[in-house]
C-alpha cells in the first residue's frame, strides 16, 4: 500500500515554543492530507483539511493562528504548533489520500506523540 | 447530520469469531473504511466497501449493507493480536471520512 511518513514520533518541547510536524506522502502524490489529533481513549479528531496550493480548511474550534498547516507540494504538509501550551500534548496524526485516482483511502503516517512541559 | 455509531468496547476469547457492527448516516456516501488501531499507534487500513455484499480477506471480512446504512467487521479465529481498537469510517459525498469512536476489542485467552 501507500506509504506515508510522519517525522518526528514523539517530541517533548517547553512551554511557549514551537513545533513542527512534516507529512510526507513517499509513493504517491497527495492532493488532500488531514491533520487529525487524538486524545487517549478517543476517536481521530480531525483538525483541518488541506489541498495542495491552497489554505487549509479548519474545523470548528480550532485555532488557525496556533496550529499552522503548509500543503506547499504534492507530497509534503507540515503541521507547525505554535506558542504550545499542556493542554496541546495529544497525539498527531496526518493522512494523506489521491482523490484523482487510487487509492481513495486514507493512509496515515505513524503520528506524533506531542509532549509539552 | 452526519453521524457513525459503533459499540464502545467487545470482549472475545482467543480461537473464536467477533462481529463489530457499524450504522452511519452521511450526506451522500462513497463507501465504508474499517481501520485497526493499536494503543500509540497510527490507524492501518482493514477494508473498504462500496457496494452491497461481504468481502473476505484472510480471518477478516467486512459487510455492506447501504440501504441499511449498517456495515460489521468480522473477525475469525482471533488472536491476542487482534486487541485493538477497530474504527468505522464512512466516506460522504465531497470524499470526507467521518468517523466513529472506535470500538476496544478486548481478546481473553
């Protein structure tokens, strides 16, 4: 199947500082990624959707200006926490998926365990 | 509105065979994910359907029904390894995937 590589696993940073997380899609181009994030015991949250070349549409309740998401190619998003407080430590999750073609499923990178302390 | 319900949490024993049922409403439909997450790690794609019918792979199977609105995943001869939780998804009509919360399956020796 597709592959989709997530960098970095897991991240511990200080309070107030900033953090970047990369998507890459390695075998296919990804016209749509999602940024999703995921509390313990709970289902995917999903945070924003971004298309190659064109601002990420946000979900309701989510912070524009504090989670950063930069779809420049077909192959890479990042997603940049900014100014991170306690309450951001979550796990992170993108997914990446071709709707121009197959596969039509998402496939995710392996997430980011966000720490902040 | 659009919504997916699955059961929170199963428990199967080792050997034997567990359904997790799935019922979804969406704004138009473009086929129903089921995808397996252990604790700290990323989904990973199970099935996908699209039209009406069971599709067998392996110990696993997954069902449609869309005039039901209703999908199961079936699981043979479990394993300990199949502990995990087992998310429902649903794609609507602009290809967004809604998901459920996610059911723990909880295997017992």
């Amino acid at each position: 199947g597709a592959v989709v590589s997530q960098h970095p696993s897991w991240v511990i940073c200080k309070s107030g500082t900033s953090v970047k997380i990369e998507c890459r899609s390695l075998d296919f181009q990804a016209t749509t990624m999602f940024w999703y994030r995921q509390f313990p015991k709970q289902s995917l949250m999903l945070m924003a959707t971004s298309n190659e070349g064109s601002k990420a549409t946000y979900e309701q309740g989510v912070e524009k200006d504090k989670f950063l998401i930069n779809h420049a190619s077909l192959t890479l998003s990042t997603l940049t926490v900014t100014s991170a407080h306690p309450e951001d430590s979550s796990f992170y999750i993108c997914s990446a998926r071709s709707i121009t073609g197959v596969p039509t499923e998402a496939f995710f990178g392996q997430g980011t365990r966000l720490t902040v302390v | 509105g659009q919504n997916i319900d699955q059961p929170t949490e199963m428990t199967a024993t080792e050997g034997a065979i567990v359904q997790i049922n799935c019922t979804y409403q969406t704004s138009g439909f473009n086929g129903l994910f089921w995808y397996q997450q252990h604790a700290g790690e990323a989904p990973t794609f199970l099935s996908y359907n699209v039209l009406d019918g069971l599709e067998e792979k392996g110990r696993f199977s997954s069902f449609l029904s869309r005039s039901k609105g209703y999908s199961y995943l079936l699981l043979k001869e479990l394993q300990m390894k199949d502990s995990a939780s087992y998310l429902c998804a649903a794609s609507d009509s602009n290809y967004q995937l809604i998901w459920g919360a996610g059911t723990k399956l909880i295997i017992k020796p």
